[in-house]
C-alpha cells in the first residue's frame, strides 16, 4: 500500500517590521483602539507632569540663587511692576530648572508613547538614550548661557544707545531668558531623537536628506521665533548649530536604520 504524499503546507514567511504596526499595535499583535491611545496617552501626560512637579519643589530650594545669577550679567537689581509679578517671576525660573530635572523622564514618556511595541532590546536603546538627551539638552543650555545672550544683551542694550536708554523689567528679561534658554536646550535633543526614532525603523535617513530644504526653512523660522532679535548675526548664532545638528541626525539615522528596512 502505498503512501499518500503529505499536502505541503506553505511557509509562512515573518511579517515585516514597520513603524505603523509598532505604534498601533500592543506587545503582543493587538490592535489598539482610538480610546486605548487616548488611555495611554493620558497615562503618558500624567507620569510627565508628575515629574516635573517633583523637579518643581525641588527647584524650589535654590531657585532665589539662580536668580541672582541669571540678573548678574544685567548688571543692576531689576525692576517690577505689579504686586504678583515677583512671585510670577520667581515660580517662572522654578519652572525651568523643575523642567530640567524631569527631562530624562519626560523624554522616556514620550518615547514609550510613540512606539508602545517596542522588543527587548529597542527598550534598551531607549534607556540607554535618556542620559544623552539630557547631557544634550544641557549642553544647549549651555550654549544659549554662554554664547547666544551675552552676544544677544550686548547687542540690544547698545542698539541705539543715543536715543533709548535700557532699563529692562524683571518680567520681560527673565521671560526671554528662560524662553531661549529652554527652546535651545531642547532643539540640542534632536540627534538623539532621530537616532532613536531610526532604530526603532520609524524614520530613515532617506527623508532627512531628501527634505534638507524645507529643513533649513522650519529651522530658520525656529530661530526666529528663538531669537529675541531680528539681526543677522543672533539670528546665525541660533541657526548655525541647528544646521550642524541636523548634518549629525542624518549621521546617526544612516548608522541607526535597521538594514532589513533599507531595502
């Protein structure tokens, strides 16, 4: 009796790894609905604001120092104008430094809600980017400290010295300290940003060259908005090291971009 052949079954062949699935999809294959996302994102928004609350009362502690060192290069006490705007003044710059704080875990928030489907090891890419990104977003505060406002003060208290005299109040001058010194910070975020977002095959270096263009205009238009000026030369100071960023992204995305997904 002869035996009948076995019917071969087809090989199922893996399904390809892609973004979209990652980030509408839970661990396991699921599907997630709309109220999922908004489940998880509120989630997110929560553990976010939690830590900058803590960063927050910490900041408290020594927040009347940095301010007496963030009017040091003023060099004169600086007015106020209204009863509250002191205490506006002072939870403002507590702000910055509890925002400073939490960025490692305001960054980790963020990357947990834009690729909930992460393997084992795409988490350990993750974690091991946090302190990069807040060694990067220091090092732009940094910068925006040590050479953007001195560069920036000199030029606006010297503009047209003959005709106005500078004197600044408390809201306006530490408002557009901690406006800079925050915006720079974080646009320094951006190459650890794309590299992981080009580990986790989300984004590839193909677009960031083929949009080197409208690149150039979005960071111009951030430094803009940045720049408490419109001179060219603070307008290069904040544009010129976005460039070299974006030159590092595009490195680091070639570097980073899974092989299987460069096909």
């Amino acid at each position: 009796m002869s035996k009948q052949p076995v019917p071969q079954q087809p090989d199922r062949q893996p399904k390809p790894y892609s973004a979209w699935t990652a980030i509408t999809s839970d661990e396991d294959g699921t599907p997630l609905t709309l109220l999922d996302h908004l489940n998880e994102l509120r989630g997110r928004l929560v553990r976010a604001l939690a830590a900058l609350a803590i960063g927050v009362l910490l900041a408290v502690v020594f927040t009347e120092r940095l301010l007496k060192y963030l009017i040091k290069p003023y060099g004169t006490e600086l007015q106020v104008l209204g009863p509250t705007e002191s205490v506006v003044i002072y939870f403002r710059v507590a702000l910055l430094a509890g925002a400073i704080f939490a960025m490692p875990c305001i960054t980790l928030q963020l990357f947990l809600f834009i690729a909930p489907g992460l393997t084992r090891k795409e988490k350990r890419w993750v974690y091991l980017a946090l302190p990069a990104t807040t060694g990067l977003f220091l090092v732009g505060v940094a910068f925006a400290w040590f050479i953007m406002v001195p560069a920036a003060l000199g030029f606006l208290q010297d503009f047209q010295s003959e005709v106005f005299r500078a004197e600044w109040t408390a809201d306006r001058y530490i408002a557009f300290l901690t406006s800079v010194l925050f915006w720079i910070g974080v646009a320094f975020e951006l190459p650890v940003v794309v590299f992981v977002l080009a580990r986790l095959g989300i984004l590839g270096p193909g677009p960031l060259i083929r949009n080197w263009r409208l690149a150039v205009v979005l960071m111009t238009i951030v430094a803009a908005l940045i720049t408490p000026t419109v001179d060219p030369f603070n307008m290069l100071l904040v544009i010129a090291p976005l460039i070299v960023l974006y030159l590092i992204s595009i490195g680091l995305a070639v570097i980073a971009y899974p092989r299987a997904l460069r096909k």
